[in-house]
C-alpha cells in the first residue's frame, strides 16, 4: 500500500518522553480471518511481516525491561497462530503486566490452562481483548466473516472458563445513539455468561483494508505546528510506546504499513523522537491512546437521548472508551 505521509515542510516532531508501552508484533500480518476493516489489511496469505521467534520475543523483552518498560501488548495478525504464544505471554507476564489482543477463534484449552496456572505464580497479570465486532451475527459477521460471532462468543466462554475477564473491543462502525447499540453487547455477552462485561469502543481507522472499504480515500488533514500548541503529547502512542516486529522497530501499531515509520533495528535504537506526516496521525490526535488499555469508563444503561462514546452514565456493565477530542474519525 502506498505511504501517505505529506511532503509539508514544518512538521511536528513528538519526543519519547519515556518508553511505557513495547507492542509485539508477534504473528505479523499473518490471521486466520481478513476482516474488511483491519486496519493493516491483515489474513491468512498476507506475510509482509513474519512470526517473531521466541529468542527474539525474550531478548526484546529483557531490553524492554532494561529500559524501563511498564506493560507488553501483543497483537498481531492473530497472536494464537503462533506456536510459541504460549512461552511467549508466560515469560511476558513474569516481568510486566501483559495484554493480548486476539479474535478469540483459536484458543486452545492447554494453552489457556497454562497460562492459567501461570498467571499467579507470575504476578504482573495477563489480559485478554478480544474483538467482536457487532452483537448479532449478521453486525458482526458482515465485517469479520460468516461464523465468526458464535465462534467468538464462544472463545469468550473458554476465557471465562479458565478465569479470564476479556475486555471486549468495539469498532465503532454505527452511526447515531450509543445506548441500544452498547446495551445490545451488554445482552449478548450476558447470554453466554459474562456479566458486567468490560467493552472498549474504538474508532473506525480509515487505513489498510477499511480505507478500501470506505473507497480508498486518504484524508486530507494532516498535523500542523499550530494544531500541537497546549496539546497534551501524551495522548499520542508514539511519545511513549513502540511497536516490535520480525523486521525492526516501528513507531506504533498504527503505521505498520508504512516503511518510513521504520525507526531503527533494535529498541534501544528507536528511542527518538517522530515527526507527525502521516495520515493516521490526525487519528490518534483526536481519539487519544487508542491502542493502549488507557480508557475512559463509563457504563450502559437505555437512557433518554444519545450518549456519545465519551460520555458517561451509570449501568451495569463496564463501558471502556477511548478520550475523545473529536468523534468525526469513526466510522458510521
């Protein structure tokens, strides 16, 4: 896919105020699905990027740790394809909180009860997100493909099983009131006997597949100088993460596809800072941290009027939105 950085010469640069978060890439583009909406276009026959090996996974994580790294993310691609995954999440664990970000499809009981077993003895905790992507299979499956909502729902039930609570991850793909649409995740997930589930909304990226998808656009806006002054940095993934892959290291999950953002070989090569060119940029300008577990919660409840991701009301299940500058980047 072509790059869609701008040529404008005054470029905002964002320092890394201290490495917090390290993300894996560690299945790399590779999944057993090849939902219309990823973001980097990832399926079964996509191997632009390749598996991370396990000494590769420990020397980054022995690096990270060095440097002062505060939590791992390992995403992919579809993190449970790996052989490896997992050594790779019990050794994660051992030293730093862990998230693994998966679709649920293919998870095996030995593995699960591995990591089960491990996660005590490990003490820093394991979390699952898993995404689901609408709450009736015909929402959902027009993105993620025929079956996926059953076989979701019930890798859901296996996480519950061995003591999992996911938080369940929303592309925002719909348009107008929140409340009906949250409320009907609530009852689905419910059904299969999750309650008070943890849901986190995205927005809609309009890169890799969806920006096919919505007719391969590229928008238009791009940061400027004027558009970071008494902005708070820290609501950008780049001034305090890094993203790990089989081929170096990138500046966050959201630039995968694009070689410039390429930063060096190693970590502690990737420590400087990153000029603001890209499109996807202007995403992450107005939700905030997306990709992280940094979250604004709230709760859902049928109410009277809209409440918009951002919002807040009280309910009985755990609503986990990203902070919000501007709500037009979603989908809908």
């Amino acid at each position: 896919m072509a790059d869609d950085t701008t040529q404008t010469p005054q470029v905002p640069h964002v320092p890394l105020g201290g490495l917090e978060d390290v993300w894996f890439q560690v299945t790399g583009t590779r999944c057993n699905l090849r939902c219309h909406h990823c973001f980097i276009s990832c399926g079964p026959d996509n191997r632009a990027f390749g598996f991370m090996s396990l000494a590769l996974v420990r020397r980054t994580i022995a690096q990270a740790t060095e440097l002062g790294a505060k939590a791992f993310y390992f995403t992919g691609g579809e993190p449970f394809m790996h052989p490896d995954i997992a050594e790779i999440l019990t050794a994660a664990m051992a030293v730093r909180p862990t998230t693994v970000l998966t679709n649920g499809m293919i998870l095996r009981d030995r593995v699960l009860r591995r990591l089960a077993e491990a996660r005590p003895r490990a003490g820093q905790g394991l979390t699952f997100r898993v995404s689901l992507d609408g709450y009736t299979a015909e929402m959902n499956d027009a993105l993620r493909g025929p079956g996926v909502f059953d076989k979701t729902l019930t890798g859901i039930e296996q996480l519950l099983g061995y003591g999992f609570e996911p938080i369940i991850t929303i592309v925002r793909t719909w348009s107008g009131c929140d409340d009906e649409v949250l409320a009907g995740f609530v009852t689905a997930l419910e059904a299969r006997g999750y309650q008070r589930p943890r849901l986190k909304v995205l927005p809609c990226l309009e890169l890799g597949a969806e920006r096919h998808r919505r007719g391969d656009s590229v928008p238009a806006e791009r940061i400027t100088p004027r558009m970071m002054a008494g902005y708070d940095v820290t609501q950008l993934l780049c001034s305090n993460s890094r993203l790990v892959t089989d081929r170096g290291v990138w500046v966050c999950p959201l630039l995968l596809d694009s070689p410039e953002a390429r930063m060096a070989e190693t970590l502690a090569e990737s420590l400087g800072s990153y000029p603001l060119r890209h499109a996807a940029c202007v995403t992450c300008y107005h939700h905030g941290a997306i990709c992280s577990n940094s979250e604004v919660c709230s709760s859902v409840q049928p109410a009277d009027g809209c409440r918009t991701p951002a919002s807040d009301s009280t309910s009985s299940a755990d609503t986990c939105t990203t902070p919000s500058h501007d709500q037009s980047g979603c989908c809908g």
